[in-house]
C-alpha cells in the first residue's frame, strides 16, 4: 500500500474505529487525525489493563509503514435471523 492510499484510506475512516497491521505489529482504536506522513490512532483502552496516563493516548503511526485498515463493526451481530 502506498503513502497516498493509506492517507486516502485513513481520511475515509477518519472519527471510525478501525484495526490497523503495520510492519511493527496490529493496533486498535479510532483515528482522529491524520496528516501527510502520520495517522493518530486513540487507542481502545483494555478493561484488564491499568490506564497509564490521564489523558487520552495517541498512537503516532508512519503511513509508510501501513499494510492494511480494517474498518471494526461497531453494531451488535445477531446469530439468528429471521426466515420468511
């Protein structure tokens, strides 16, 4: 993926959450801004880990080191569905 499709893709999902794989390892959470070089990632915060500071932490990630986006389904799925 080139440095202008993951800009375009992180602007798309920008306010979304999203999981994203880079070359360094797989990391949760929204996207809240995005510049020419850098996506912000806010990342979800784990209810078994301790909060390591007060304000919200934003994840810095190069573009250039993006390989995929994925958009996280934030609606509840239903098992069953209705046949009719």
């Amino acid at each position: 993926m080139t440095r202008s499709q993951s800009y375009a893709i992180c602007k798309k999902y920008l306010n979304r959450e999203v999981t994203i794989n880079t070359i360094h390892g797989t990391y949760r959470g929204t996207i809240v801004k995005v510049d020419g070089h850098k996506v912000y990632l806010k990342q979800t915060r784990n209810g078994k880990k301790a909060q390591i500071s007060f304000l919200p932490f934003l994840l810095p990630l190069v573009l250039f080191d993006l390989l995929a986006i994925f958009l996280v389904e934030s609606r509840p799925c239903s098992p069953f569905r209705p046949i009719f």
